[in-house]
C-alpha cells in the first residue's frame, strides 16, 4: 500500500478490518515494525480524534511521530501554478512537501473542502500535489472528498457489533448550523458499497452526493421510511453538492432521536463525531446505550494502526 487516499486503495476490505479488529486485542504485536521511522502529520485544520488516534497508532508501531499544524507553527503554503508570490504566503508546496519528505518516511495530511470551488475541491489539489512533490507515501487523514480512515473505522464497528448477516445501515442527513463538507458522507457510501450490507442514504431533496460516491444506492427522501427496521444508523450533516456549499435547510426534523429509533431494529447510532447534541443528534440518543460513538472513536487507533502497517510494511 503506497497510498492510504480511499477504499480503492484497499485490495481487500474485509481483510483490513479484520486485521484492526485483531490489533485492537493485540496493539503492541509489531511494535518494532516501525522502528527508526517517522510519521509526519500535516494538519490544514483542527482535528481532535484524528490526531491523537493516528499519533497512538503510530506509536503502537514503534514509530516516531511529527505534527505540524500548517500556517501557525510552519509558514503559509502556496499552491499556484507559476505565481508571483507578494501575497500572505511565504513557501511553495514544491519546496516545502519536498523538504518534508526529507524529515518523514510518510506523511499523513489532513486537509478540508474550501466549498466555493467545486472543481478545486474535488481535483484534490492539496493531497495531489502533496503526493507529487514530498516523493514519500502518504496517508489521508481527511481530504476535501473523503474521509477514509473514519470510513475504515465506521465498518469495523459495523463488523465488532454485528448481530446479523448483511445488515441495514443509513446514511442520515442532520441539520447543522453551518456548511460542512461531503468527505464523510462520500467517503462512508463509497466503503459501504464495498461491504456486505444494505444500504440507505436518506436526505432533503438538494442533497444528493456525487454519483461517484454515492453510485446506484437507494435514497429516500423521507427519513422515517429509511430509518424502518435499520440496524446501525449514521447522521451526519453535509452542505449541498449540486449547489456546491449551499445550506438548502435546517429542518430540525431531521434530528434523530430516541423516538425515531424506535421504528429501527434497536439501531446502534455512529457518528464521527464532534457532533452539535440536540441538531445533529439529541441528548436522548447520545446518552443512551444506542450510542455507540465512543467505542467507535476508540476503534479509530486499530484502524490507523492497520493502515500504517501495512504501509510499512509494503515500502520499507
């Protein structure tokens, strides 16, 4: 594995999450694999979750870990293609992922959507030139149209909490009171489409994913009719692809509660989490043994640790 950008770089999914399952009963088993090796973790935004879990995975691993949080405590970067540089930023992508890629055997980067540029954001201009220019392997820890270590850990808990074959599993949209981007919610219908469940996307109409990610999964558009007989459920908010960035609504309807669980099959709830309590998900279900976001933030160290081995492993 060169890459960690998607689940297309992923030969096998049910074997990679069944590789972090076994790590997490065992995170210390190949801990010399990354020895005298350093992970560096380039931050473009804020991230709690993911940046705690990829340093303790890498540290499972034996590996040293670097975190620079671009433009506060490194300089500003530029992207542009032939630019003259009078403006607020100090050094060129070119040199300064070259540079990196002198101090780090990977790099993990973590960067957003900007949701005023459709064709920009989902050309993956930051990660792309990352790529091409650092010359190391790189792992995304959230990108401007995916999010695929959160997917990775979303169906491991699928799969740790499981009580039936092929279950059902809905994508929810939930109010917010701000845009966020698709990367979560098109990276999670892209990894369920390679798992072995049913599933739902449900939304107000204008919210329609890519059909990229999205592909030929059902959407309804009325969220109690997905949510029947559902056994793992996912709210999560996006802004508008079609009107790219566009909050079309904010109907608190759409919030899920305890009493809308009750036409699923005692659904367990996930979300990537930070979550807004009671827009996106009200306290009756976050504080309830149907919310299962704890356990699934824990997941997320085996599901980077599984990532990160196996980089190791192919590239050293």
């Amino acid at each position: 594995m060169r890459q960690f950008l998607s689940v297309a770089d992923v030969s096998d999914v049910s074997s990679i999450v069944q590789e972090a399952l076994a790590l997490k009963h065992a995170p210390h088993t190949h801990d010399k694999l990354g020895n005298h090796k350093t992970l560096g973790l380039l931050f473009f935004n804020a991230s709690l979750r993911t940046r705690v879990s990829t340093q303790k995975a890498a540290q499972n691993l034996g590996m040293n870990v670097i975190v620079v949080n671009v433009g506060t405590e490194s300089w500003k970067l530029e992207f542009g293609e032939g630019v003259v540089m009078e403006g607020d930023t100090v050094e060129h992508i070119k040199e300064g992922a070259a540079v990196l890629g002198q101090y780090c055997d990977i790099l993990g980067v973590r960067a957003f959507a900007g949701l005023t540029d459709r064709e920009m954001d989902y050309s993956e201009n930051i990660m792309c030139k990352i790529i091409r220019y650092a010359g190391v392997p790189v792992l995304s820890l959230e990108s401007a149209t995916r999010h695929p270590l959160q997917s990775l850990t979303d169906l491991m808990t699928i799969t740790e909490l499981c009580q039936k074959p092929r279950p059902k599993v809905v994508l929810t949209w939930a109010p917010h009171p701000k845009a966020l981007p698709q990367a979560v919610p098109n990276s999670f219908a892209e990894w369920m489409r390679c798992a072995d469940v049913e599933f739902v996307i449900t939304h107000p109409e204008g919210y329609e994913l890519a059909t990229e990610f999205a592909g030929d999964v059902p959407v309804l558009y009325n969220q109690d009719e997905a949510l029947t007989g559902a056994d793992f459920v996912y709210p999560k908010n996006w802004s508008s692809y079609r009107n790219y960035g566009a909050v079309l609504s904010q109907n608190r309807n759409w919030t899920l509660t305890a009493a809308k669980l009750l036409q699923t099959n005692a659904a367990k709830v996930l979300h990537c989490l930070p979550t807004r309590r009671n827009v996106e998900i009200a306290d009756d279900v976050l504080d309830s043994p149907s919310s299962v976001v704890i356990q699934e933030a824990g997941n997320r160290v085996y599901a980077a640790q599984a990532v990160l081995k196996r980089m190791l492993e192919t590239n050293f």
